[in-house]
C-alpha cells in the first residue's frame, strides 16, 4: 500500500470521527438558550432530547443536521474512493469497500464519543439513520415504519425501540435488493450467482449497529449504577 492510500485512509477515518463529534444539540442549546442540554431530563445530548428541553425548532434543526452528519459522511467516502484511481484491475475496489464499512461507523462513534465535550454524547440513531438512507433507502424505510410503529402503537421508549430496529436492521441489509445509490457497486459487494447476498451493505450495517449497540449496553449500564447508588443512599 503506497503511502498517499494510507494518508486518504487516515484522513477519511479522522475526518469520519470529527464530522460524528459535532454536537449539534449542545451548540445550539448554547447559543440561542445559553443552557447546557446535558442537565435536562435525562441528560442524553441527543436529538430527542434537544426537542424535548428545547422545543421542536431548535430540536428539530439539530436532530437534522445529526442525520445529516451520517448522511454526508457515506457520501463524500462514496465520492472519492469510486473515483478510477482505487479501482482495481479486475473491477473490485477493497479501498471503497472498507471505508464504506468504517467511515460510517466512526461517524457513529464521534456521535457518542464526541472530543469536543469529554468524549460523552448521544445514542447514535440520527447519525444511523443518515448513513442508512443513502446507502440503501429501502431498508431505511424498513427502519423508520418499524420505529414508528413500536414507539406510538406498542408505546415503547425511544431507547428500546432504537434498539429493536437496529438488531432487524441487520438481516435486512443482507438480503434487501441493492438501491440507487448503490447501483452501480462492484463484484465485491456481493455474494451468489445473482448476488443472493449483499455482502457489504450487509457488513456496513453491521459495523453502524455495533457501535450503537455498545453505546446502548453503555448506558444501560452507567444508568444501573446510578440507581444502585442511589438506593445505597436511601437506605
């Protein structure tokens, strides 16, 4: 691997991580109410959230531009590494592949994680549901009915939901039809005869889940911590 792949490479994750770091919800909680998102209700500076503390302008403005941040990630990786210069020989572009898979995930991952307020942050689903509706906006649909349903007809939490649909994502991704703008993917995406599975679709997916997965498990953890302390004190 030549050294200017590895810069792209390197950038492309950096760049991936610092886009998902933007917390837009604690910005904007800031600048137009001079109050930190992170105090209120539960503490979660996250799209949901925002909208609750805030109002629906504000709220909505930034679960937007969170969407947004997954969505311009996959976008830009789609942009640069399908250009000829990658592609190989024999069709297949393993540099588009990869970072198809990892950018989104670091996206995800600054989202939760973010360096610009001590590594904290939200749950990821706004950043999630950006990468998915550009890479495949069928299984985003899935996504977002399924969502919806679970939480205004089965009235489950958003948290709860977020973590239904993220685990039916999965199998989704594999076997949904492949979708503008992934018409034109290479050999490498699929597997079988008349690509029975959608192997990389399938894998980036994958990887976007696990990362809000353990950020779910995260959370579910610190929260029964806090609820063991405080019964500690109680009693």
């Amino acid at each position: 691997m030549s050294a200017i792949n590895i810069l792209w490479i390197s950038l492309t994750c950096i760049g991936s991580y610092l886009i998902g770091s933007i917390p837009f919800t604690v910005l904007f909680g800031r600048l137009f109410k001079g109050d930190d998102l992170r105090k209120h209700h539960t503490g979660n500076p996250g799209g949901f959230n925002a909208i609750r503390t805030f109002g629906l302008p504000i709220g909505l403005t930034a679960l937007f531009l969170d969407i947004l941040k997954g969505f311009i990630t996959i976008l830009v990786i789609d942009q640069i590494y399908s250009r000829p210069y990658f592609v190989n020989e024999n069709g297949s572009n393993l540099f588009f592949t990869s970072m198809c898979i990892i950018g989104p995930a670091l996206a995800i991952l600054g989202h939760n994680y973010s360096i610009y307020i001590n590594f904290s942050g939200g749950q990821g689903l706004s950043v999630f549901m950006g990468a998915l509706f550009y890479v495949n906006p069928i299984v985003f649909a899935f996504y977002a009915i399924t969502y919806i349903l679970l939480v205004a007809v089965l009235k489950l939490s958003n948290r709860i939901a977020g973590l239904i649909v993220v685990i039916l994502c999965i199998p989704d991704g594999l076997f949904l039809p492949l979708a503008p703008p992934w018409a034109h993917i290479l050999n490498d995406w699929v597997a079988g005869g008349s690509g029975f599975l959608y192997v990389t679709q399938g894998l980036v997916v994958l990887a976007m889940s696990l990362v809000l997965l353990s950020s779910m498990l995260k959370n579910v953890i610190v929260k029964s911590k806090i609820g063991i302390e405080k019964m500690t004190e109680v009693g």
